[in-house]
C-alpha cells in the first residue's frame, strides 16, 4: 500500500508584498508533520511597489495581468532556492500548495481576489500545483479563512486540553480545542497589516519587528477602547475581517511612535478580548507568526494570558508556519480530506476545497 506520507512545499507572499515564502514539509496531512526547512525570497522592488499598488487601489488588467506573471515566476524562484537547499526532498515533493497574493478581500460579498497563476507555477516547478482554496471555500458557504486553523489543530493534537494557539499574522486568528476535542477558530482583530502599513506610511520604516518604532510611544488608550466598539469584534467565531472592518482604527492624529503602540494595544486587546468569549481558558497559549516575537504585543498579551509560548519550542518556526500550512493543506486535498469546515470558516460542511492541475479530483 502506497504511504500516506508525501514532501510538499507551500508557498505565500509577506503581508506587504516585500518578500515569497516557501517551506517544505513532509507529513501524512493528519497530525504527523515533519517541517524540514524554508526561504524567505525578496522580492525586486518593482514587483514590490507593484503589489503593494494593486493591494491599495484598482489597477487595469493588464497591468494586473503582468504582475500577476512576474510573481508567479519569483514563486518558481523560491521553489529552486528550497531546491538547492533540500535536493533530494524537493525533488521528491507531491505537491507544492499556493497562497496567492490577495489584491481583495470582501468575503461577505463572496469575493475573495488573488494573483498567482497555479498552471505557470506547475510548469516552472515541474510539480502539481493545489490553489484557489479560499475561493472554493466561499462557494460552500466559507469566509475563505482563517484557512491555518485546521494545521494549528493538527500541530496541537497531543496538546493538554483546552489548547489555544494564536497566529500574529497579517490579521490575528486564534485556534481554540477543548478536551472533547471541539474547535472554535476564526480571525479576531487586526494584525501586522495595519502595523505595517502605519509605520511604512509616517515613520519611513520597512516594519515593527522588535518594537523598533512602538517601543518608543506610549499607548492612547482611549483610540484602543473606541478601536473595539467596532462591530467585527462582537460577531461570533468563526469570522474574518474585510478591509472597511478596520476603517474606523483612526491613530492619525498620534506620534509615529504613539501610533505603533497604539496599533499594538489594540491588536493584543483584540485577541484578549476573544480569548475571554472561549467557553474555557487555557493554562497556555502558543504563539506563532512573524508578531510572535514582538515585545509589545507579548507584553501586553501576557497580561490578560496566563503563559504565552511561542511554537519555536517545540521546534516548529513561527516565520514558515503559514507557509508549511499550504504544504499540508495540499496534502490534505491530494488524500482527499477536508481543508475547511464549519468550525473554521462557517462554510455548509467540511470539504476537500481547493483546484489541482494535476489531473483528477485527487492525486
């Protein structure tokens, strides 16, 4: 009987368009995963500015056309760097699974827009390629995300219960398993994006990471406390945010540095303030996502949290998660299991969501 258990790469772009991921994991698409290794590829300024631009305003399809060939083909770029580093494992793979770039995001709508051509990737790579998960997702029902809560389960399947896992991503979700083994998943606030996006704008830095512009400012606690009277943070789990959710977070009138630490606070009082609604609070909480380091956000986490851990004890890497996520879930659809499920995403049933250029429904 052939073994379950395949190499498969994911791949995915930073939250500002600055950079591609790729990780490569071998796994049998349930709770047995072996992470093996990741790149973090730059990408041209060009092609930076580029999908920054699309990301803010409405482009004409050509241009979004040609941009979407020139990612794709960095996508290809950052496979043969995995290549180079892991040969034999690469060359192994079964799939790579693909997060395009997203220009759009209006799931209430049932739209939910990205770049990134899965036949063009198939033919640079010489491999399958398993895309359009979040698409798939809203046709049954779905928001399209958060679509790492079903990996975050699956990492934490010998957790002592109730086990939580929160992701400081471009948006911030959480992963909630009780001792019955229930899920309660979903975005809960807003994330590095709107970080980013503050500091690049007013304060001419690439980003936040280690604090180096919120550790500067001080906290206006009055924008936080008006920040989470939006509606988005009384919905019930799962959900996920669009753009105009986050409108009305207005630090404009603050200090660069005020700004950052404000933007911090109301990240961490979001996540805070989903963690209290869970039906039951957990000892620990593991953290991942290229926020999990920050010392601001852990600060004021640890305040409302009992034990913050960030996942690199056990081994894993918080910066190729999300990336090693796609690998897994283009395992998943290859066997044939559900990617999304009503616990996660809200959509009909659980489902093998997701399209393959591979021929047939799963190979």
């Amino acid at each position: 009987m052939e073994s379950p258990h395949r190499f498969a790469i994911g791949l995915l772009t930073t939250v500002t368009g600055d950079a591609v991921e790729a990780a490569l994991i071998h796994s049998d698409g349930r709770d047995d995963i072996r992470p093996i290794g990741g790149v973090h590829l730059p990408c041209p300024q060009a092609l930076h500015w580029g999908l920054l631009e699309a990301t803010q305003n409405d482009l004409p399809i050509t241009e979004l056309g040609r941009l979407e060939q020139e990612l794709t083909h960095h996508f290809g770029r950052a496979v043969e760097e995995l290549r180079r580093a892991h040969p034999a494992e690469v060359n192994a793979a079964a799939a790579v699974g693909l997060d395009g770039h997203t220009v759009r995001r209006m799931p209430e709508e049932g739209v939910w827009l990205q770049i990134g051509n899965p036949w063009l990737l198939a033919e640079l790579t010489g491999l399958p390629v398993v895309a359009d998960f979040r698409r798939h997702d809203i046709a049954i029902g779905g928001q399209g995300a958060p679509l790492e809560s079903m990996y975050h389960w699956a990492l934490m399947a010998e957790e002592p219960r109730p086990a939580l896992m929160i992701n400081l991503g471009a948006v911030s979700s959480l992963t909630w398993l009780s001792p019955a083994n229930e899920i309660i998943a979903g975005d809960v606030g807003p994330g590095l994006e709107l970080l980013d996006e503050w500091v690049q704008e007013v304060a001419e830095a690439a980003n936040d990471d280690g604090g180096q512009v919120s550790l500067r400012g001080e906290v206006h606690q009055q924008v936080v406390d008006y920040a989470l009277e939006g509606r988005f943070f009384s919905r019930p789990l799962p959900r996920t945010p669009t753009r105009s959710d986050f409108e009305h977070i207005d630090v404009s009138g603050l200090e660069p540095e005020d700004g950052a630490a404000t933007i911090c606070a109301i990240i961490a009082d979001a996540i805070s303030l989903a963690v209290r609604q869970l039906p039951q609070a957990p000892e620990i909480a593991w953290v991942t996502g290229r926020g999990s380091r920050h010392p601001l956000l852990l600060e004021r986490l640890g305040a409302s949290i009992a034990e913050l851990r960030n996942v690199d004890r056990r081994g894993l890497n918080p910066d190729t998660l999300e990336a090693e996520c796609f690998a897994w879930l283009a395992i998943r659809y290859q066997r044939g299991l559900p990617v999304t499920t009503p616990e996660t995403t809200g959509c009909r049933e659980a489902s093998c969501a997701g399209v393959s250029t591979a021929r047939g429904p799963w190979s």
